[in-house]
C-alpha cells in the first residue's frame, strides 16, 4: 500500500447505525467524501431523511434504512439488505447511543440530589443498557455474521471516555453501559481476528451532539466541561472525521482491540 492510498476509502461498503446526526453523521460525511457506499440505520426517520438529502446534495452514494438496535429482527433485517445489495459489508459503525442523564454532582460542584445512586430509576437503566450495551451487543453480533463468510471486515464501535473512569457529571447508567462496551469491544477482537475482521472502538471525551437531548449544546452546560479541557473546547462532530477514515481505511489493518481515546485531553487530568 502506497502512501498515496493508505487512507483510501473508495468503493467500500459501509454501514453507519445511529448515522442520522452527530457522530455518525460526521462519519458517513467524511466516508462518503472518501468514495464509500453508505448505508445510515436509524430510528429517526426525519434526521435520515435528512441527511440522505444532505448527502446526496454533494454526490454520496447513500441509502437509508429506519431500524432501532434494540430491535434484533430490524437489526438483521437492515443489514442483510445492505449485504444483499453489495454483495458483502467491508465497514460497520456501531455507533448508536442515548445519554444517560446528569452525575451526581451539579456544574458548580453542588450534589445533584435527584441523581442519587440509590434513586436512579429503572426504566432509565434499562433503556440505556438497552441501546448502549445490547445494542452494540448485537450490532457487532450482527456484522461478524455477514463478515466471517468474506474472510474481511472492520468493526468500529463508539465507546467513551467514561469506558475506564468514574464520572461526576455524567450519568451511572452511561458509564456503566460504556465499560460494558470496552469489554465486548475486547471480546470480539480476540474471537474474530482469526477470521480477518478487526474490532477497534473511538472514545470520545465530552462531544456536542444531540445526545441527552442536545443538552452539551447549552453554554451553561459546557461550562463545566471546556473549563477542565486542556484544549479548552468542546468536541464537534467533525473532530472525529479522521480518527474514523483511519479506523475505516487500510491505515489500521494490523490493529485490532484498541480504544482510540479523543477528548482534547479532558481524561489526562486539569490544566492551567
């Protein structure tokens, strides 16, 4: 591989879950520009609707399907699909993910009396493990199947920062959810290296997205966070487009099992 080529995405056929905004927009933004097919799963129809447009506005070669990763059969569904229109999938992104609302303690340092640990409530728990921990479960379950026949493959999950600390301003559920993934990440990797697929994940640190309801969009709410930022920002969306063309693209072939950590430093520790 030339060094003129060694991030070329061209021709490779790619599926994005929770591609419709955010992270997995950007992703499908710079694969897309790159020459990839993409194919965004999503549960919101109008953010796919969306973005197909935006995509196809600059030339994409994209394709949208409405799936839900708590969804197993939709899950399988969407997939085979994808692969019975390519003829195989080179590229998952298993980036679908739900906030799991505030930490204990508030942005000035005060506790946060309504996110006690014993108080968490169920249904909140359930619903992130649902979608953060099963779902990526089955995302990469799903992709491993398609792939094994092929002998190729790279699988790319959204973990987090919060994989390997504890968090005071973000929620139980989230962190836990993401711990989970770092494991199954891990997992996968040893078990399907064998078989020519690769299985990395990003980690992004505090990242403005429609997450948690678009809440890091309020100055407020960053506050806490870019002050404590070495690099003394927030991440965008777009910061995360060449992490994701490396971990795509023939420049990670001989890394698997690895968390790609992107915060602007945030997980280093406080700065002047």
């Amino acid at each position: 591989m030339g060094n003129n080529d060694i991030f070329d995405v061209s021709g490779l056929v790619t599926v994005i879950t929770g591609g419709a905004s955010g992270i997995g927009l950007a992703v499908a933004e710079v694969l897309s520009a790159g020459g990839a097919s993409v194919t965004l799963v999503d549960r919101d129809a109008d953010a796919l609707a969306g973005a197909e447009r935006d995509l196809s506005a600059g030339g994409a070669e994209v394709d949208i399907i409405e799936a839900d990763v708590t969804e197993t059969g939709a899950l399988s569904h969407a997939f085979d699909a994808v692969a019975a229109k390519h003829g195989r999938i080179d590229v998952v992104f298993a980036n679908a993910g739900i906030g799991g609302g505030p930490g204990f303690l508030t942005g000035d340092g005060a506790r946060n009396s309504s996110r006690n640990f014993e108080d968490l409530p169920d249904a909140q728990w359930d619903q992130v493990m649902a979608v953060n921990l099963t779902g990526a479960f089955h995302t990469v379950q799903t992709a491993a199947r398609i792939m094994k026949p092929k002998g190729a493959g790279k699988i790319i999950v959204t973990s987090s920062i919060s994989a390997f600390k504890a968090e005071q301003f973000v929620g139980t559920p989230y962190v836990v959810s993401k711990a989970g993934v770092a494991q199954i990440v891990r997992q996968a990797a040893l078990e399907l290296a064998g078989y020519g697929i690769t299985v990395n994940a990003m980690a992004p640190g505090p990242f403005i997205t429609n997450i948690s309801g678009g809440r890091l969009k309020d100055a407020d709410a960053r506050a806490v966070f870019e002050r404590n930022i070495p690099l003394r920002r927030m991440g965008e969306p777009d910061d995360i487009k060449g992490l994701a063309l490396f971990l795509a693209s023939g420049a990670s072939d001989y890394m698997t099992g690895a968390h790609m950590v992107i915060d602007g430093g945030f997980s280093l520790g406080f700065a002047d």
